[in-house]
C-alpha cells in the first residue's frame, strides 16, 4: 500500500484564542474543552494544576495553549465520546496562558490513578505556540509519587539529570492542592519533550 | 551525537514536517527545544485520544458565514472548503474534531490582541468546527481570509490562510497547521509557509475544485489532511 504524506505542522500562532478557548478569553462563541477536567460527582482526590511556560530568555509566555489529557482516580482514560462541555469526567482540558496577569494555566481536576504496571500516575500534555513549528508533547509526574515515579517505564527512558523537568510539585495553598508545574522551553531547566513517531523517520 | 555538528531535536519525517528552529521565522529562536526530544516507546504510543459526540457541535459551527451574524451577510468572496482526513494509508478517520480560525475578507482577526487596522467584520467571526462524518470528511462554508502584516521583519506579509486544528484518534494524532491558496505571491517571502520542506510546502495548499463550486453561490476548495501514523482503530 502506497504511503500518503502526513500534512505538515505549521504554527499555531497568537490568534487562536476566540476559536479554540472562547469561552476563557471572552468571545462569543461556545468552548467544548476548557480548564475544568472533571465535575462534582467524578471521584477521586481534587487537585489544581497549575504553572507557566518560559522561553529561553526565562520571559513568560502569554499566548501558548495547553492541553492535558489523563485518566481518572481508578487509571481509566473516558471512551466514551464527549457530548458538551464538561461532561462528566472528561480528562480533557484546554487553557491558554493569556487571560491571567502572570500568564499562569489553572487547570482544576482529580489526581489520576495509574494506568496499569510500571505506570506512575501520570497526565499527557500537549503544548502550542507562536514560534513553535510543531505540537509538544510532554508529560507530568507527581512529586508525591517518588517510589511509583521511579517504576515507570517512561520515566526511566529518561536521563537522571532530566527527570525532575517533570515532576509538579505539590503545595497546600487555602486548603486546596495544588501542584505547580512550569514548563521551559529552553535554558538549564529545559522541560523534557516527548515524541510519538509510529515508523519510517529519518532519524 | 557530541560530533555532529547539528544536533537533531526529533527525527521527524524531515521529507515533509518544518524543523522546530527555523531561525527565519524569528519567535522560533527562544521558543524551540534545544535538547533531543524523548522517544516514547511502542507500546506507549497508542493512547487514544478522546472521541466527540454529535451534540457537540452546534448547528452553524460549521458555517462561519452565519454563526457570528448580527445584522447582515460577512463581506468578502464566499468560500467551501471541504476535505478529508485519513491516516497514511489512506484510510478514512471518522469522528475527527476539526477546528478553524481564520482572518476575516480584510485581513483583520477578531482576537483582542490584534493590531492590524484593517477593519472588522461585524457579521464574521472567524472560528468554526466539526466532526468529519462515516467517510472520514468535513466540509466547512467561509469567507476567504485577507493577508495580513506581522512583525517578523520589516514588510512583513502573511499569505492567505485557514489555521485548523485536528485531534485524531491517536495521541501522536494530534495535528495544528495552516491552509493555503493556489498561487499566492506572498509564498516566497513567509518563513512560516518556507519552514516546511520546499517538495512538501504543496501539502499546504489548497486544490481549487470547480467541479465542487456552488454555482451562483460559492467558489470551492479541496484541502485534504493526512495525519502521522496508522490509526489502529478497527475499520467496520
Ligand atoms: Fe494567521
């Protein structure tokens, strides 16, 4: 079977916000993913996530789109189709970082179970901006999960000295969890990104 | 690795994809990683993403000429663009979410930040979307977006173009790029569109279909995606 090429990735630039988190940035028109992951009645335990992305000169970055998507508290990922905004649990969020003075993301969900053996909890992150070519993917671990952390498979592909661009870090603050996770594009703290390639790169 | 004097980020299917450092396009200079990206193992790869129910559209997502009227048509050239998406086999993903935003006739986004004195549209919006149906197609009715300048250097011009979005059923799925006219001059000049592979910048522009034109009603183009990897679903 003759092989198609992929269509290339380009940018996906500064003025995405009324199409795909309208309903953050104040547009008229109806958002179907947002920064609230779960609703009242999902279990487990109630955490935000929250942090800023820099770029190489250690500015932070207000016109990046974040997107996250994890499993719930028992390690299931929802495969059933979302319907409307915030329906039931979806595991699925999306925020940009131009609507908070300090270009923070905020996103408020439940801390996922693990998906199966030699998976630490984890949430998948996909990451977009202007100056960047592709989407990013990388991954958050939890900083109270050290002896699962240090089981996951994925986790220990990487090297030593990288990991802990990974690791949110978990604060009380007013009574609620949160764990802070900055993401760097660049410089000493650069955040480790993944790639999902299926087959015939050069590499 | 130490010996090579350019160090590859990712080995992405360089034949098609932009380089993440395109140092032409100057906001890639500090927002690029520096370091190799991680490969995520097989058996990892094939987390899927989630699925979007009907219901989740509105009934107008995907006519951008008549979701945002107030008082009257949007002004500029009626568009269809329509397509398909498929895996690199060819094969159809159904359920696909596919999202655009886009200038408006003149040139002028909505987005608050924009600066562009060209004026708005009170009748356009700009963002629409839908799931692509059992054939792996969406079709979407629009206003064809003016250029725009921006500031990479001086005189700087966008061609025009369409941003989509497309979440597909895999992780690795995921896809956000940029939709072009036949012949626009202003090609040769954007780093963006030049980033990309000069055999694979076609893959980027949109096929003009006279057969798919509405007669007395709008002009019609083609602008099919094809995303990384095989989709592992099973096909009825
Ligand atoms: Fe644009």
């Amino acid at each position: 079977m003759e092989k198609l090429r992929q269509t290339p990735s380009q940018t996906v630039g500064p003025f995405f916000a009324y199409s795909l988190t309208a309903e953050q940035y104040g547009y008229d028109y109806n958002s179907l993913i947002n920064g609230l992951l779960i609703n009242h009645d999902t279990e487990g335990e109630r955490i935000y996530i929250t942090g800023r992305i820099y770029d190489g000169k250690g500015q932070t970055i207000p016109d990046a789109l974040i997107e996250l998507w994890q499993a719930d508290a028992n390690g299931q990922y929802r495969s059933l189709p979302i319907h409307q905004k915030n329906d039931g649990f979806t595991g699925l969020g999306r925020l940009g970082t131009g609507t908070d003075v300090q270009d923070r993301f905020l996103f408020t969900t439940i801390k996922p179970g693990s998906i199966g053996d030699g998976q630490a909890p984890h949430i998948n992150i996909i990451l977009f901006m202007r100056g960047s070519l592709h989407r990013l993917y990388t991954r958050l671990y939890f900083s109270d999960e050290s002896a699962t952390n240090s089981q996951d498979e994925l986790f220990n592909t990487i090297p030593e000295e990288r990991r802990n661009t990974l690791i949110a870090q978990r604060k009380q603050n007013a009574g609620r969890i949160e764990y802070h996770f900055d993401i760097y594009m660049q410089g000493e703290k650069e955040t480790v990104f993944l790639m999902y390639i299926t087959n015939d790169v050069i590499s | 690795m130490e010996n090579s004097q350019l160090i590859e980020v990712e080995p992405i299917n360089f034949n098609v994809q932009p380089p993440h450092l395109y140092s032409e396009y100057k906001s890639t200079i500090l927002r690029s990683p520096t370091k190799p990206l991680i490969p995520v193992k097989e058996q990892l790869k094939d987390l899927s993403l989630p699925a979007f129910g009907d219901s989740a559209i509105g009934k107008w997502d995907h006519d951008l000429t008549k979701n945002a009227r107030k008082n009257g048509e949007p002004i500029g050239e009626r568009i269809k663009v329509s397509g398909k998406v498929m895996d690199e086999y060819g094969r159809p993903l159904r359920n696909v979410l596919v999202e655009i935003w886009q200038a408006n006739a003149a040139g002028r986004y909505i987005h608050k930040a924009e600066i562009h004195d060209a004026p708005l549209d009170p009748n356009f919006l700009g963002a629409g979307r839908m799931l692509t149906d059992r054939e792996g197609r969406y079709s979407f009715y629009t206003i064809k977006p003016g250029a725009y300048p921006w500031g990479n250097h001086f005189n700087a011009w966008r061609p025009n173009h369409i941003h989509f979005s497309v979440i597909g059923h895999q992780i690795g799925h995921r896809l956000v790029t940029q939709m072009y006219f036949p012949g626009d001059p202003l090609f040769e000049f954007d780093p963006i569109f030049q980033s990309v592979p000069k055999h694979a910048r076609e893959l980027l522009i949109a096929k003009f279909r006279m057969d798919w034109t509405e007669p007395e009603f709008a002009l019609a183009y083609e602008f099919n995606i094809v995303l990384n990897g095989k989709c592992q679903t099973p096909f009825e």
